[in-house]
C-alpha cells in the first residue's frame, strides 16, 4: 500500500507516478505506454501547433481508457533584437563554416508557445484530465477557463516561495523540481540558478508549506527514489530521464548512445540551447560556448540559428548541437518498454518501502 494515496485518488491513475512531458523527443507513444503501466501520461504541447495537440490526445484517447496531462509552458515571450541575434551568430559562425552551411539562410523561428487562447480553446473541447504548466501560470482568465473545463491543474515550483505562489492561486498539486532535474527550470519568480535547492532540501520544505500533494521531480529513477521521496513528504513523483531510453522515445540513435554512456556527472545546467537555463547531458556546445552564456539570446530564440547545426551534424552521427535534456540519474535509465518501467518502478518503490517498513 502506497503510505500517501492523495494523488491517486486525485488523478484517479493505478500508481502515482507521472511521465515528465518532454518536448521534442517524446508523443502519444510513449504517454498511451506509461498509461498502460499505471501512470499519469503527459503530453508536452508547448512545441506543438494547437492542430497537432488535439491529434495527438485523441490518438491517445483511442488507445488507452486513462487520464491524460497536457503540459503547457507559459513564459513571457521576448523578442529577439537585432544586436542580440547579430552577437549569437558571431559566436556560431565558425560552427557554420565547419559544416559548411551558409550563416545567411533563412532559418525557421524556434517554436516555443506560451499558453493562449488558442491552446485554452483546444483544452476546453478535449478536456484533459489533467493540465501542467511550467514557468508559473498563465493569466487568470485563462487559468479559470482550464478550470472550469474541469481539468486538475498542477505547475511546477522550484523554490518554497513559488510552491506557495502556486496554491494561493488554485493548483491542484505541486511538481516541486529540484535541481537535479533534466529539462528546462521551471523558474518564474527567481532568477538565480545559484540558488535553487535539490530534490531532497526541496520536497520537505515544500510539504510543509503547502495543503495540496507534491509530486516529487528532479533525480528520481528507481524505486529508491520514489521511496525517498515518500519518506521526504511527497505523494507522488514526476519521473523523466529513467523513459528516455525506452522504444517508445524519439530520441536518435546518437542521442541514445549518448545517454547511455552517461555518468552521475555528465549533464549541467546551461542556458546556450534555448535561452533559458535547463539541465541536459553536456554536449560540444555546452562546453565551448557556456554552459552558461550572455551571448545566449532569450528563450526560445537561441535555439532558432542552432537548427541547421544540429540538423547538420545528427545527418554525421553527432549530438554536438542536440539538446539532449536529461537529470542527474539518467545513468540509471534502462531500455525496457515504457509501461514495464512503470509498473517496475511501482512495485520496486512499494518493496523498498516495506523493507524499510520492517
């Protein structure tokens, strides 16, 4: 028996355990696999047109009778200056001319969209069960809509400041992320990567300050983690890099070589992929021009002009220019399919726990 049963009962899932939504190597596969396992299934749509978001749960909703997350991100968009975009391509030029690509050709804007009306309306029609946000909330216009679809809604908190943030304004539960988590910080009322506590400071504090269950993230991967993080006051967990490697991922080939010779140290937080600092298995990039950099734009638009690098060298096998986002566990991911993961994780936590128990 699970010690805290407050999130099963609120997502109404067999375990509680959610997929972290992953954007870019991850779709309906791998959400209808981890649903099939016992767990919550989150679909990440920030990348996604609002066309493709709605084709993608009711591909799930074909497949599999079980709740569903729509994970959102809701930053404030900035533009790009041209002195901004001049300063970034002079950093990357001598990259463009290794794969002989021309700095001059046009290049599609990286695609990272804050939650809208548009997306809103996408969710009232499908009503998700469950809506995630990351980078705070959106306006509390939206917010309500979501809501009064009745859809749960849980965001992610980095600090015991914006946990408590979170709630004052409705959540339904807490994702607090600590800093060993692959992915993009959910940060919205700090700044300072410094500072951000770990999964094991964070989650208690967190606990303590909130009503609402917390969903443990950010280096959990095995069932000694899950069990922790119960110990450390959590009800449930967001679990990502442990399903990177599973069939149902879209990670490359390189990628996945990558992952897997990955150590307990092979992943920083940088801010040279996107603009906005995220944690992942450091690449060519990474360490050459960061891991954290000022030359990087703002958040989406370093990706755009690192497009044509990564196409590039992936065509040669190489992960140079991927941002291959990963935690501090991903050495302990497997390749298994994703809904034995699932049901793996569950019962190897439940025996740790009474283990520990007896």
């Amino acid at each position: 028996m699970w010690p805290d049963r407050r999130l099963i009962d609120l997502f109404k899932t067999e375990f509680p355990i959610v997929l972290a939504p992953m954007a870019g190597v991850m779709d309906a596969e791998l959400v209808i696999a981890v649903a099939e396992g016992g767990g919550l299934g989150s679909l990440p749509s920030a990348m996604l047109s609002p066309e493709k978001a709605r084709e993608q749960v009711n591909v799930i909703r074909q497949r599999v009778k079980a709740p569903v997350n729509m994970n959102f991100f809701c930053h404030t968009p900035v533009d790009l200056t041209p002195d901004a975009e001049a300063r970034w391509k002079q950093r990357l030029a001598d990259y463009y001319t290794e794969l002989g690509l021309d700095p001059a050709a046009p290049i599609n804007a990286a695609n990272r969209a804050p939650f809208d009306a548009a997306f809103c309306e996408v969710v009232e029609e499908l009503k998700p069960e469950v809506v995630s946000f990351h980078f705070g909330l959106p306006e509390q216009t939206l917010l309500k809509r979501v809501k009064a679809a009745g859809c749960l809604v849980i965001s992610s908190a980095t600090t015991v400041k914006e946990a408590i943030w979170l709630e004052q304004r409705g959540v339904d539960a807490v994702i607090a992320q600590g800093a060993e988590a692959g992915g993009h910080r959910g940060m919205f009322l700090t700044e300072e990567i410094a500072e951000q506590p770990g999964t094991f400071a964070l989650v208690p504090q967190v606990a303590d300050a909130v009503k609402v269950p917390v969903i443990a993230a950010g280096g959990i991967a095995d069932g000694r983690g899950i069990a922790a993080a119960f110990a450390l006051g959590a009800s449930g967990v967001q679990i990502g890099s442990a399903y990177l490697r599973c069939p149902e991922s879209k990670v490359s080939a390189g990628g996945r070589k990558a992952l897997a010779e990955a150590g307990d140290d092979s992943t920083v937080i940088t801010n040279v992929m996107t603009g906005r600092p995220a944690r992942g298995v450091q690449n060519r990039l990474m360490r050459e021009a960061g891991p954290i950099s000022p030359d990087a734009p703002p958040f989406p638009h370093a990706a755009t002009a690192l497009g044509p690098l990564k196409a590039a060298a992936e065509k040669q096998g190489r992960v140079d220019f991927t941002n291959l986002w990963a935690g501090q566990a991903v050495a302990l991911g497997r390749e298994v399919p994703a809904a034995e993961l699932t049901r793996d994780l569950a019962k190897s936590a439940l025996a740790r726990m009474k283990a520990l128990a007896g």
